[in-house]
C-alpha cells in the first residue's frame, strides 16, 4: 500500500530531522496515528461506496453481486429435474445434457479464464471486506 511507503520514507525523515530520541519518538507516533487515520477513511470511503450501491434505486445496481451468483444456484438447480428426467427418459437427459456440454465447450477457454479470475478476486474482495468489518466493530466496541 502506498500509505505504508510513506510511512516508511516519513520515519527516516524523522529520525534526521529530530536527533532527540523522545521527540523523534513522538514525531513517530504521530506519523502512525495519521497512518491509522487514513487507513479508517480508505476504508470508510470502500464501504460507503458498497452501500450506495446496495441502496441504488437502479435494480441492476443494487442486485448485480446477488444476481451473478443466483445465476450459478439455477444451474446447480437445475440438475435436479434433470436426475428425474433421467430416470424416467434418459435418452432425453443425454441430449439435454450433449446439448449443454457442446455449448459450454464452445465458449473460448480465455472467457473461463476471465471468469475464473474475476470470481477469484470477487471472492478474495469480499473476504477482505468481510473482515474491515469485523475489524471496523471491534475499533468501535474499544
């Protein structure tokens, strides 16, 4: 992160500027509390930004995460009618299911691996989100 870098370049700054040891220290601290401060308003400006999007009027806005991931449930779904499909006519469920394969084999492998990579980083995001805020409760609980 940037914020850290500049920390790092800021402590050096200190440690030349201040030969004082306890005045350095304290120049220190300060530069770790404005750290602090601007690591809260980062995440502050993540989450207010995720819950405009949550309270858009705008359907797809406001759906989009959910509706990407309803997608995949009716797929998985919809393996059931076909397990019963199969019992009672399996010659249907073979070519429903010839059908399917051909078309999913179609799809160009950069296109799974675009949507490999951004569900991976959809999942990595979220997590993170998940635990600022956790973090975010347990700073305000103090």
């Amino acid at each position: 992160m940037i914020l850290n870098e500049v920390v790092g370049i800021g402590s050096k700054i200190i440690d030349k500027l201040f030969p004082d040891k306890s005045e350095r220290d304290k120049a220190k601290v300060a530069l770790l509390e404005m750290e602090k401060e601007g690591e809260l308003r980062e995440l502050e400006t993540r989450m207010s930004a995720i819950i405009a999007e949550a309270k858009s009027q705008d359907k797809w806005t406001s759906r989009a995460r959910p509706s990407f991931m309803y997608v995949f449930y009716m797929l998985l779904l919809f393996s059931i009618p076909m397990g019963i499909l199969a019992a009672f006519q399996p010659e249907i469920a073979r070519s429903i299911s010839a059908g399917i394969k051909a078309y999913l084999e179609a799809l160009p492998s950069e296109l799974w691996y675009l949507f490999g990579t951004g569900y991976l980083g959809y999942s990595i995001v979220r997590t993170k989100e998940k635990k600022s805020l956790t973090d975010m409760k347990d700073i305000f609980k103090r």
